[in-house]
C-alpha cells in the first residue's frame, strides 16, 4: 500500500467492508517500475443537474464491481436526477424486534428533528430525522411487525414440541434456522432508507442507513464513494444475466438473497460501471430509470417498485365522505406528563391505543383524516357511525390489558368500573366542511371553519368525556324519532353555552353519555369538570358559566 502510495500519489482503495488485501483479486494496472508515473487525462465537465436535499428517484442494494479490484461488493445505490450516487456500507449491528416497544414520533426542540425510540430486550434506539412523514412511515412498519411477532408468539408451537427441531440441528439457534429457511423466499416485511441514529455515548445524531428485514432491523456506517454521471447521447446501459456474484454474505448483509447474478454495465465509452441487481424485476427497474435520467425525462412513466398491501390498497381505495359530515377529534389527556414519567410504558400504551381506534374505524366506516402524536381526525357519513366508533373506542380502551405501571399513574389510574388507562377526550361537530384530494397520496382533506370549530370543541374536554354541539343533538334526536336509534341508547346533557376562538357566537355544548358508562366522572360519578375554556375571549362574558371571580373583577 505505501508503495502504491508513492507511484500514483492515491492510497490503495480498500473498501471498509473487508479491509483485508489479501482477500482482493490483484490490481487491474500492473505498476512495473518504482520511478513510472501513472497519470489520466483531466475530466472533461459535465452538468450534473442535481438538487441539495432532493429525494431519490431510485434507491436500492446493487453490487458493484471495483475499478481497480476485481471484486463484487455491495453498494447502496441512490438515482437523484442524472446522477447516480453509491455508498459503501460497514455493518454496525442490527436488533431483533421480537418482544420490542415502539414508541411514538416527537419533535426534540434542541435538535431541531423528529424522533422516536425503539426499545428491545436487549438494545434501545433512539432513531430521528427532520421529515415527519417518513419518520412515521417507519414506525407504522415496526409497530407491524412487533404486532405480528406477538400474534406469531401466541399461535407458536410450545417449546417441548418436537416440530422445532425437525429438519434442523439440535445445535442449531432459532435465529439460524429462521434465517436460512427464508433466505430464497421473498420477505414478509422490507424497508430501506437512511435515519439519524443517536450514539449511546455522545448523544449525538449519526446518518445511518436502515434495513428492516423481516423482523431484523440492521443498520450501516456509510461512505460516499463516487457518482456515475448519466449524460444523454453519451452515456449507455447494457445488462446480462450470469452466473451469481457473491459466492457468501458478507456480515450483516443477510437480506440480499440470489447473489446478485443480474448484471448490467452503465456509463460511457472511457468509463464502464459493472452493476447487479438482486431480482429481474430491481435490474428492470433500475435500467428503466437510469434510461429516464440519460433522456432528460421526468420518468413519470418508468418502472417502479410499488410495495402495496392489500390492508393499503384497501385504504387507498376507500371512499370519502362528503357533504354534510360528522367530524370527530380525540385526544389523549395528560399525555405530556404520561411520557415524562412513564415513558418506557406510554410507548406500549400508544400502540394499544392507536390499534383500538384505527381498528374499529373500518366496522363504522370512519375515515381516517389525519393523526398526530396520539390525536386522531376522523370523519364519518352519518351521525350514527360517528357515535357507534367513539362509544365502542371507549369502551375497549377501558377494557384493554395497560401495562401494570401505567396503571398506578393518576392520569391512567385503574378505578373499575369506569376508569383504566389512558384517558381520551371524544368531540363530535356536524356541518359541510370543505374538502380536496391531496395529489401526493390522494387521500381526502377536510378544511374550513367547522373543522377548526370541531378541533377547538373537542380540546375543550375531558379524558373519557364525549361531547358534542346542538347540531348534533338535533340530528340524533332525528334519528330518534325515525327509529334509527333506541331512544335510551344514548343521554344528552346540556353543559350551557361556551365561547370559542375564532367563533363569533356561543355554541350550546352537550356532553353524550352511553349507558355502561354512566357512572364516570371526575368531580363526582357522572359529572366532569368546567369545560376547559379561554375566559379571556371578548363573548366569553355572555356565556353560560362564566367564573363569577372574574365577573367581580370586571366590576371592580
């Protein structure tokens, strides 16, 4: 290496995943002479049109061939414009999400960055990035394979059975076999991306490059190694199909399964990349975007690999309601004080929480609008449904196995038969909101001044208190009188008249109350507090419970 150093002025390229030289294949230059110099003609500029912080077009697992060493190694390939990026990858360590705690996405102030952890039995993850949205897309991920690992726990074979050792080594590890047995099948659960990771030591965030595997999630140090220039009328891709390429997996690189034996070459005549893909289907796709990017086109009509489940295509395909809707927004009461001292449980609580909410709404026909850390905006057709969905949300939440420490905390103590866990305040509104698709993911949105009047509403009560305006309740008396409804399904009761921001005039506010549910309160069974209401607001004097503490001040 050092006499490598001294003729060509480089140090030898060895890649950080086997650092070793006498694993490579010898140099492709042969250097003769100590005194020979090695030089290459200056590169010619190419616009390479790129932007800062711009989303990949394309990103996977290729393999790539080196200049100098004749060596297959994998590479995470990244296609942003007409550019294509490669990293090398070091294994750092991976989890297994058997039995693991996911928790819920914050924001951390300081840091500037959104965050939740991932706590296994034997490791915690503190995972970040700045975008939300993709952040939650990979906790919805963990969160389901952690429910499916629980499910798979249940319905296991017990251990003294003789099937968990058919067809393998008694001395064989359950990680093992389970590892070897899916090798050449397609992966039950697969995401792959870049996160922020932060050092157990220093408490800083690290970039590391993420893959879940099914229920193994790995992560890797990563080095920006090069970019391939596609320029249009001089760069070229070619493939062929031939014999596999790695003959073993390297540590940590358990997911890439068939060896990389699609193989295909992109670059230009002075300079030709030796690529693989894992699948037909990835070199297919990787060719047809490559191809996009050297013609200059938006690639709105290349190949792309689309992982849709059917519960996904389900959800994507449901239709909204429109017109005059029942609008409903929850919220978890105390949930800032549930995190801060009882933070490994609320990450459990959360998961329960979200699975009976998201789960009851498909027998009700909610629609989901949008969620944020544990509220939920959810929109129904009818009345009925808004009601059935938040009545029997309560009653599962009450019903629901909370994890034992939670349940000694005031704001989710266990007082049977009315109180268990954490506590979720229900506002229901009824009136035509405006509403538009979203062209990124064409789901419904739902805007204007009966959606800010039904969030406000909602945020005026109390954890287990369900509320509602007169608009409601002059529909369920409706339904009532057109038998729809039992008329002892459900009691009203009038709260008074309650000002709110950005409402000129007081709305009558009623609390609902179902009948196994009667009993709750807080003040005294069946009785909650005074709303939660700015007095400060300029109608707020007219309204039905006005402090009188502060109608003396006024006087005075």
């Amino acid at each position: 290496a050092k006499k490598y150093k001294e003729i060509t002025g480089s140090s030898l390229p060895i890649d950080p995943v086997s650092g070793d030289l006498k694993e490579h294949q010898t140099l492709k230059k042969d250097v003769n002479s100590r005194n020979s110099s090695v030089t290459s003609p200056p590169p010619r500029k190419v616009e390479i049109k790129r932007s800062r912080g711009k989303q990949p077009k394309l990103e996977g697992w290729l393999t790539k061939c080196g200049y100098h060493i004749n060596k297959y190694l994998p590479r995470y390939f990244q296609l942003v414009d007409n550019v294509l990026l490669y990293h090398s990858a070091r294994f750092k360590g991976s989890v297994r999400l058997e039995k693991s705690i996911i928790g819920t996405v914050n924001r951390d102030e300081k840091d500037g960055i959104y965050k939740f952890q991932c706590q296994t039995p034997g490791k915690s993850l503190t995972l970040g990035a700045h975008d939300k949205e993709r952040l939650q897309v990979w906790v919805k991920k963990l969160q389901e394979v952690v429910l499916e690992q629980k499910a798979r726990s249940v319905n296991a074979t017990p251990k003294h059975s003789r099937m968990w050792t058919m067809g393998a080594a008694a001395t064989s590890s359950d990680h093992s076999i389970r590892r070897n047995s899916n090798h050449d099948e397609p992966p039950r659960h697969f995401q792959q991306g870049f996160l922020l990771k932060e050092e157990p030591r220093t408490k800083n965030m690290r970039r590391r490059l993420f893959v879940l595997f099914n229920d193994t999630l790995s992560y890797f140090e990563t080095e920006l190694k090069g970019n391939i220039p596609l320029v249009n009328q001089e760069s070229t891709v070619t493939a062929t199909v031939e014999s596999p390429s790695l003959p073993s997996t390297p540590t940590g690189f358990d997911f890439l399964r068939t060896g990389f034996k699609y193989r295909f070459t992109v670059g230009k005549a002075d300079r030709l990349y030796k690529l693989a893909a894992d699948t037909d289907k990835e070199l297919r796709s990787w060719i047809s975007h490559i191809e996009t990017a050297m013609s200059g086109r938006d690639g709105s009509d290349s190949v792309t690999l689309p992982v849709l489940t059917d519960d996904l295509k389900e959800y994507m395909a449901q239709e909204a309601p429109t017109g005059d809707v029942a609008l409903v927004f929850t919220d978890v009461q105390s949930s800032t004080k549930l995190w801060e001292n009882r933070k490994m449980e609320m990450a459990e609580a959360i998961t329960i929480h979200d699975g009976i909410l998201r789960g009851l709404l498909k027998r009700h026909r909610g629609y989901e609008v949008r969620t944020e850390g544990d509220a939920f905006f959810v929109v129904f057709g009818n009345i009925i449904d808004a009601f059935n969905w938040c009545f029997e949300s309560q009653l599962q939440l009450l019903a629901a196995e909370w994890p034992e420490n939670l349940l000694t905390y005031p704001a989710a103590k266990a007082e049977p038969p009315y109180w268990a866990g954490v506590r979720v305040r229900m506002g229901v509104h009824l009136g035509r909101a405006q509403c538009r698709k979203n062209p990124i993911h064409l789901r419904m949105e739902y805007f204007g001044p009966v959606v800010n009047e039904a969030d406000r509403i909602a945020d005026s009560g109390h954890g287990g208190q369900v509320i509602c305006t007169k608009a409601v309740v002059d529909e369920l008396e409706k339904a009532q009188r057109e038998g729809k409804i039992e008329s002892s399904l459900l009691k009203t009761d009038w709260l008074g008249k309650y000002p709110y921001q950005g409402v000129k005039e007081l709305m009558d506010i009623y609390q609902i109350i179902h009948p196994r549910l009667e009993g709750r309160g807080v003040v005294e069974p069946g009785r909650f507090p005074e709303l939660r209401i700015d007095w400060t607001l300029p109608n707020a004097k007219d309204a039905t419970h006005y402090p009188r503490k502060l109608q003396q001040e006024k006087k005075s």
